[in-house]
C-alpha cells in the first residue's frame, strides 16, 4: 500500500529535543509495570479479605462481601476507572476530595485512581478465586481445625488458606496476567503508560505501524515473563496428590 | 459538598438510547461471529492436522495476550484502509464502527475458541467412537454428536462471556464511537455534569449486567439439576 516503513524512527530525538522516542516508549513500559504490579499486591490483599468474608458462617458478613464482587464485577473497567478518577474527588466529603486536587499533581491523581481502580476491579475477581479455593477443600478440614481448639480465624490462618492459595495459582496467573492487560484502559485518563505512549508516538511521529508493532510486541514480552515467573511459583506450590499436581 | 443535579438526564435519554443500540448491536454482532469463528478455531486445535493445530494455537494465544485497547487501535488502524482499498470508499466515510464490529468479533473469537475447546474435549471420547463405529464420517460426528452435546454444557459460559463482552464494548471510546458509555460522557461533558452521567452509566451497566449474570446462574442451576439425575 506504498506504506514508508522507518524503524529508525525510535533513534531519532522528540521534539522537545532531550530525549528519544524509545525512551517515551520504554518509560510507557515503566509507568504499565509499575501500575499493574502495585494494583496487582493491593488486588491480591483485598481479595484475600473478601474471599474469606464470603466463606465464614456469618450471614451479614458474607452477604456484604458478595455485595463487594457484584458491585465490581458488573460494571465495566472504563466506567469504574472514570468514576475513580473523575467523580469520586467531586464527591468525597471532608475536604478529602479538594486535598486530591489541590495537593496532588495531576501525574500522581491519575497514577492513584488508575491504580486503586485496578486493584478493586481485579480484586473481585481475586476473592472468587480464594472462596473457590478454600470451597474445594474436604469440608471435614475445617472442622478437624476448630475440633483441635484453634478460633475460626487460626483455623483459615494454618488450615485453610495455606492450602487454598496453593491450589489457585493457575487461575491467579491468568488474573495477574489481566491485570497488565487491563492497565491499558488507563491510557483513557491521560495516564501514559504503555498504550498511551504508543499513541502518542503515532501522532508525533506518523509511522503508526513501527509504533503499534513495538508496543504490542512489549505487552507480549510481558506476558511471557509473568507467564514464565508464575510457572515458577505453580511449581514450587503445587500440592501432591492433587489434580495438575505430578 | 457536592450538589447533584440529575436534571440533563431526562432531556438525554434518546441519545442514551442510540448509544445504548449501537453497544448492543457491537456485543451481538460479536458473540454470533465469535462463536462461529471460535467454534472453527477449537476444532483446528483438536484436529490431527499438525500446521493447523499451530496456527490456530498462534492465533488464540497472541489475541489472548494483547490488552483489548491495544486490537481495537489496531483494527482502527488496519481495516479503514482495507476496506477504502477494496471498496473504493472515499476517505470520508465513516467506519469506525466497522472496524469496531470486525476488532471485537476477531478478538472475541479467540476467548469463545478457548471455552468451546473445553465444552468439545468434555464430551467422553467413547462419543466419538461410537459415531466412528455407527460409520459417520468425522465432520458428521462433530456436527451431530459432539458440538451438540458440547454447547449444551457450555451455554452458561458462553452466556457469562457475552456480558464481559458488553462490558468491554465501553472501550470504544478509544475511538470516539458514540455507544452507550460514549454518549453519557459527551452528554455530561456538554452539560458540565459528568458525574452524575458517569453514576447514572455506571448504574445502568450495573442493573443490566447482575441481572443478566443472575438469570445465567439461575440456568445452570436448572442445567445441573436436569443432568444430575
């Protein structure tokens, strides 16, 4: 299609003149890593939490956590991430929200909600994990725990979770995947993390294919690594005896 | 503190209501192509055709691995200029939602393959024998006795996959498409009230899709009832 191909486009200097176009490129690297991972920790403790609050023999405790993983799973991640990031700091009472504004700078605002939007949106998904986990195991565990006069909450500390998590790497690998998958949607608030940078490439530099093709290949590279560090926590996790185990 | 003022919803409405059309035209247009096309993706994989197998393979994982913002700026990107060159369409024509419609439908694929390989490897491979045995051919085995009881399995998942995909049409607002979620933001935008369009687009993705995962699990219960016995 006559198409110019120019991949010698990432040597050459932004127009600002301090810097190149592969430096933009591997700080929209930077700025993805470090989101998803910090969403990813946060994602991980939150679900953890509402997973247990979802198994525990208490009524209004499980329904409110059930409340929790319906909210953020049925609202689709552009609009949570807009109301993080657009309403809450309107609504927030005590000064909180103004303190957002005012205090932050606008790199900070954006890195915060997209983070917090993540970490919530992913955790939900988190805690369906952690309840099938601890859902899968003999229920004669549980009881074999309070039988031997641990509390309930000694029992999911040295019974229950130290197996359930054991067993729900597999589909934890495919949310912390997700979640590096799902920063993308972040280059929407101006955040410029990989997505974002790539796009912006485009418009200064007009060579959209060399651009599209560099980020793209970076979310692969991603993918592989998390995939490849996970495998290594899967092995070393997997429990004896069990389906997957060998 | 904050004073809401819903007042430009009502005046809105219509527009909500295209918006609300084109997102549930994109999330149809999408599940129907996806499963075909998936359906034809899961069988390449599990065929004895080794390049086949690979191939398809390649094309679930490497559309499972890029973030769903990053294949629509690509088909925003790819497919006005295929479809201008093999049209002949000027340059103005809009096709943003074109591309949109062929991005998610491609992408959605790869997810439904991934879900119809497991709901076609479900089926006991005695199934499969006792087709060979009765002298079908392979094709008449898939289409008569497997994918059958394949898909009654999986109606459930496929249906949960259709209301993240309803979710995800939100994303076309990467390319200023007006569906659903687009319109809330230009209406809120224009009348200097984002916040209340935001909650109320938020309120109402919310109210369609727990109702629409509520009835899925009502389903499977029925489902798993009626293949307990």
């Amino acid at each position: 299609m006559g198409y110019q191909w120019n991949w010698s486009i990432f040597g050459s200097t932004v127009p600002t003149g301090e810097t190149t176009y592969l430096v933009w490129l591997l700080s929209g690297l930077q700025t993805t890593i470090l989101l998803s991972l910090s969403a990813w920790l946060l994602a991980l403790a939150l679900g953890s939490l509402t997973g247990v609050l979802r198994t525990v023999p208490s009524k209004p405790l499980s329904t409110l956590a059930s409340a929790y993983v319906e909210l953020f799973r049925n609202i689709p991640l552009l609009v949570q991430l807009f109301i993080w990031y657009f309403v809450l700091p309107e609504i927030l009472p005590f000064g909180l929200g103004d303190a957002f504004k005012q205090q932050l700078s606008p790199l900070t605002q954006q890195f915060l909600s997209a983070m917090l939007c993540l970490a919530f949106f992913t955790s939900a998904r988190v805690a369906e994990q952690v309840r099938a986990g601890i859902n899968a195991l003999p229920r004669g565990q549980r009881a074999a725990g309070l039988a031997l006069g641990f509390t309930l909450p000694q029992t999911y500390r040295h019974v229950l979770l130290p197996m359930a998590f054991r067993l729900i790497v597999p589909p934890l690998t495919s949310e912390c995947l997700n979640i590096f998958k799902n920063s993308a949607v972040c280059s929407t608030i101006g955040l410029l993390e990989l997505a974002a940078q790539g796009r912006q490439l485009v418009d200064y530099t007009a060579q959209p294919y060399e651009s599209f093709i560099a980020i793209t290949l970076l979310y692969l590279v991603i993918n592989v690594v998390v995939m490849g560090l996970m495998r290594i926590v899967e092995a070393r996790a997997r429990v004896p005896g069990y389906l997957g185990s060998k | 503190m904050y004073e809401f003022d819903w007042s430009s919803i009502p005046g809105a409405l219509p527009f909500l209501w295209e918006g609300m059309k084109v997102s549930l035209e994109i999330t149809a247009c999408a599940v129907l192509f996806g499963i075909a096309w998936g359906t034809l993706l899961a069988m390449a994989r599990l065929a004895a055709i080794k390049p086949l197998t690979w191939l398809a393979a390649g094309y679930v994982n490497l559309f499972r691995a890029i973030p769903l913002v990053m294949v629509l700026l690509w088909f925003f990107l790819i497919v006005p200029q295929v479809l201008r060159g093999v049209f002949n369409l000027s340059a103005t024509t809009d096709v943003r939602l074109a591309s949109a419609l062929v991005g998610f439908a491609l992408f959605e694929a790869a997810y439904y393959s991934e879900i119809i390989r497991a709901g076609i490897q479900s089926v006991p491979k005695g199934q499969v024998a006792a087709a060979a045995a009765l002298g079908m051919t392979y094709a008449q085995a898939m289409r008569l006795v497997v994918l059958p009881q394949a898909f009654r399995n999986m109606v459930p998942l496929l249906l949960t996959q259709a209301i993240v995909l309803f979710q995800d049409t939100s994303l076309v607002y990467v390319s200023a498409l007006a569906d659903f979620f687009g319109v809330a933001y230009k209406v809120g935008d224009r009348d200097g009230r984002l916040v209340e369009l935001l909650l109320f687009a938020g309120a109402v993705y919310f109210l369609i899709c727990f109702a629409a995962s509520q009835a899925v699990r009502h389903y499977q219960k029925k489902l798993n009832a009626h293949g307990a016995h």
